[in-house]
C-alpha cells in the first residue's frame, strides 16, 4: 500500500508541485484526510483486481467474491452521510458482514 501511496503523491506533485503530507509530518487537515480516503479506495481497487485476476492465473474462468473491509464505525459514519453511504459504502465489497 505505502508503494502505491507513495506513487500516488509523486504523481501530485509531478502535475501540481505540491507534495501532500500526513497531519503527523506536518500536513494540513485537507491533505491528510485525502491521503487516508486514497488508502481506503486503493484497499477497494486492489481487492477487485485480485479477485478479477486470481482465477485467471489458476487457470480458471470467472470472479471471486470481494467482502467488504470497512470496520463498524466508518459504516456508521457512512450511513449518516448519504450521499458517502450510496457512493462507496455499496461499492467496497460485493457482500458486507451485517452488524451494526
């Protein structure tokens, strides 16, 4: 994840100048949540890939099932944002584990 991260903000810098940083090295609220939500939708990207590819590579046909990563408060903070809730909370997974 850090190697795609790290991509990612070099990538911003190359076309903006500007380097994002993390709160704890100095960053701006605005910077160190956009780095926490690429994490979060990188995990999404990654998951799918793997499970579009994997059967492939063992010589097979079809997908596997992604589930869902988001732990309990990020859902809950999601369903009281709907417009976050619709947009990535059904798009994290194709099947979530019911519990809150």
């Amino acid at each position: 994840m850090d190697t795609i991260v790290t991509a990612l903000r070099t990538l911003f810098q190359v076309v903006t100048g500007v380097r994002p940083r993390y709160r704890v090295h100095g960053g701006s609220d605005a910077e160190n949540l956009a780095l926490q939500n690429i994490q979060a939708r990188l995990r999404m990207v990654i998951a799918y890939f793997f499970a579009q590819l994997l059967p492939w590579v063992r010589g097979r046909t079809g997908g596997l099932l992604v589930l869902g990563s988001a732990n309990v408060d990020e859902r809950c903070v999601r369903a009281r944002s709907p417009g976050h809730y619709f947009l990535f909370l059904m798009l994290d997974g194709s099947a979530a584990c019911v519990g809150i």
